[in-house]
C-alpha cells in the first residue's frame, strides 16, 4: 500500500493511520459466526461457508481504512454477523492469510484446525517445486 505511517493503535494510539484500532467490544472469550467466502483459501480449508470462531482481542480492522486494503491484491476472506472483517487474504501469495479470529484456539480442545492443515500442504506444495 505504500503506508509507511500505518499503525497499530495498541503501540501507538495516537498515529494517524492506525489500520488496526480498538474494538468497541472486547472479545475476549468469545466465539462467534465467520463466514467463509466463495474462492478463498479459508473457504477450501474448512470446506464449508461458516464457522464458529473463537476470540481474545481488542483490536481489530479500522473500518475506515477497509476498503482502501481490499481493493487490491489484499482481499476479503471472512466476515461476521455484523459484515465486519475477520479475515483477508492475498492474491498470488502461495499462502497469505490473515485473521481477527483465532483457529489455533480450536486445537486447545483438541479439535482439527484446518487453516493450519491447508498451510502445512501449501508449504508441502511449494517445497515439492
């Protein structure tokens, strides 16, 4: 994107370009709906449309920066109930994704997490050329 002044706002509150900023509910403990969208790597890996995803953050996607970040190779992957942003990915990378959720959660209940699966084979694939 060519923003060298984007920020985080939990390191630095008062940038101008905090791309990440504080939610206006925490989501700590959480779970909630995510919705997988058509053609993404998150939508082959879980091999259906929504999951249930697990949270333990403040922070999230600055709304007003959405749609300058996805409107190039970096594109949306996942939503929630509200049509925020949870997830994003970028086009042409062998494995670039990115969430506001957290799939390693599942694995402390001894559950598959299918995110990392799907990465470990694009690892396996790229090793493999």
């Amino acid at each position: 994107m060519g923003w060298s002044d984007a920020a985080h706002a939990e390191t630095t509150p008062n940038a101008p370009r905090n791309v990440i900023s504080p939610l206006s509910c925490a989501l700590l403990d959480a779970e909630g709906l995510v919705r997988l969208l058509p053609g993404t790597k998150l939508r082959a890996a879980y091999g259906v449309p929504e999951i249930a995803a697990e949270y333990m953050c403040s922070y999230g996607m600055n709304t007003v920066f959405r749609a300058a970040l996805v409107s190039g190779p970096l594109r949306e992957a996942a939503t929630d109930d509200a049509g925020d942003l949870r997830a994003v990915e970028l086009d042409g990378h062998p494995f670039f994704v990115g969430t506001l959720f957290q799939p390693e959660r599942s694995a402390l209940k001894g559950k598959p997490v299918p995110i990392v699966n799907a990465f470990l084979e694009a690892v396996r694939a790229r090793s493999s050329t």
